[in-house]
C-alpha cells in the first residue's frame, strides 16, 4: 500500500518518505506536470549522505487525488502544511522545481516557525513569469494560452513535445538526447488529471510571488540554468535573488530547465554544499 496522507480540503496526497526519521529531513518539490518521481536521482543521493528525504505528488499530479478544484498556489501550500504536519517535519529543507518553486516560495513565506531551515529554488517560476505593465520581461498571456490549447487538442502528444524539445535542451544541435528521460516524462505526466494539469497552467504564471520572496526569513539558494528555455533566466533568478532576505544566486551556463535530471553530477554537489552551509 503507498502512503498517503488526506488534507484538510480532502486531497490524498501520495508521498514518499525515506531514511531515518531523526535526520535533518529534504523535501523535494516537483514541477509541472511530473510527480515525486522526477527526483529519484536525488532522493537517493541525498538518502546515501544520511538525510531524510520526502518527496510527494502535488495534488491532480501522479499518484495523489485527480482534483478538479484547489489546483492554484494557496491550496498547493496548504497542503505541503498539512504534510509537514502528519510527518512532523522540523527544521527541513524546502527544494522546489520550477512550479515546486513557486509552491516553495508561497508555503515557506506561511510556515509555522520551527518548520523550514532553508529553501532552495531551482529554474524556479517565481517572482512572476506572465508579462504584465509591472513586469514587462515576462512572457505574454498567448504562450500559456498556447499550453493550454496544446493540452486540450492532445495531451499525449504535447506531453511528447514538451521534454523532447525545449525542457531538457534537446531542441539544441549539441544536446546528447536521452530517449529514456524523454519517456519518463511523458509517463509521469500522463499519470496526473487533465483538469488539475489544465488548471496548474494558471497556477505557475499568473501567480505573483514578490511578496512571499520579500517575506522569506530562511537562507535561500536560487540556481538556474542560463539556458533555460520553459523559465527564461533574465526574467525569474535574478529578480527573486534581489527579493529575498538571505538569497544565493548560482546560475549554470548552457544548462537547460530540466537540469537536475540532465546534469545531477553539477546540480547534486551544490545543493549538499549550501544544505550543509
């Protein structure tokens, strides 16, 4: 039987939950559409140098509850609350991926004290990606409009498209393609609820984060692959990093969105560097 845990809205949020319970405890946040899974690589590693690691299915993705409601940040946060609590979760390290990111970002600016120790965002979302008059960097309403069609015409196909191109770099002339990462990410996706995928696309870039960043009091390591093709660099890393309290900002030259799957022998060191800092 897989764990799960029920929320305070009703979600089961499936989870993973690994190593000794009295170490210092690694939760790991997922992107859009993928699930707990998209962290094996450092979820083992991470559990070989002695931590605890957590990693779970945000709800509407991989094995949680397919919801048709609750899909935006508030509920998002709520829930990583509501886990936090069942498993009792002191002083963690909060790691988020692109949308894990901006889940990261809303759910350590509410956390009880005692909760989180650091957090970390990686190709995260935050502080904003859609272009607005106040962020004219951003990327116009048609891109994720775009999304959203793709996803109703054929989800299959787009779920394809997607890691085949640009979330790994493999649209670039010297990139090594990996068939084996490409349909690891298609199965994960197809996995979660269309609506909650559907809904998740308003959820990553309309959602402003400027104020949960300026409310972060923890160490913060912001890292982003400069060539990130799903979050542009020029118009996220930088401007959280400025946002934050206690920010690092590390940034990998020619690394792509999906960097920790593609170069976890960069991604991996660092992380445990500023987790032990």
């Amino acid at each position: 039987m897989n764990p799960t845990m029920t929320t305070r809205s009703g979600a089961a949020i499936f989870y993973k939950d690994w190593g000794a319970k009295s170490a210092t405890p690694i939760v790991f946040h997922h992107g859009w559409p993928l699930s707990a899974d998209d962290w094996d690589n450092q979820m083992l590693y991470f559990l070989s140098k002695g931590y605890r690691v957590v990693a779970f299915d945000r709800r509407g993705h991989g094995r949680s509850t397919q919801t048709d409601t609750g899909n935006d940040m508030d509920t998002y946060a709520s829930d990583v609350a509501d886990l936090a609590e069942h498993l009792d979760l002191k002083g963690a390290i909060h790691v988020g991926h692109s949308t894990g990111g901006g889940e990261v970002a809303r759910y350590v600016a509410r956390s009880r004290p005692g909760r989180v120790a650091k957090a970390v965002l990686i190709g995260a979302v935050p502080p904003l990606m859609l272009k607005t008059p106040a962020n004219p960097g951003g990327l116009p309403l048609e891109v994720f409009d775009g999304f959203r069609n793709a996803l109703v015409a054929n989800r299959a196909q787009f779920f394809l498209d997607v890691p085949s191109g640009p979330f790994y770099g493999y649209n670039r002339p010297s990139a090594k393609v990996d068939q084996g990462v490409i349909w690891n990410w298609w199965r994960q996706g197809m996995m979660g609820g269309a609506k909650a995928h559907y809904d998740c696309i308003k959820a990553f870039s309309e959602t402003d984060f400027t104020d949960d960043l300026k409310r972060i009091e923890v160490p913060t390591l912001v890292m982003h692959g400069e060539d990130d093709q799903i979050v542009p660099i020029a118009d996220s890393a930088p401007l959280s990093a400025k946002l934050l309290k206690k920010a690092t900002l590390k940034t990998y030259k020619g690394l792509p969105h999906g960097m920790c799957t593609t170069n976890p022998d960069v991604v991996n060191p660092d992380l445990l560097a500023f987790v032990k800092s």
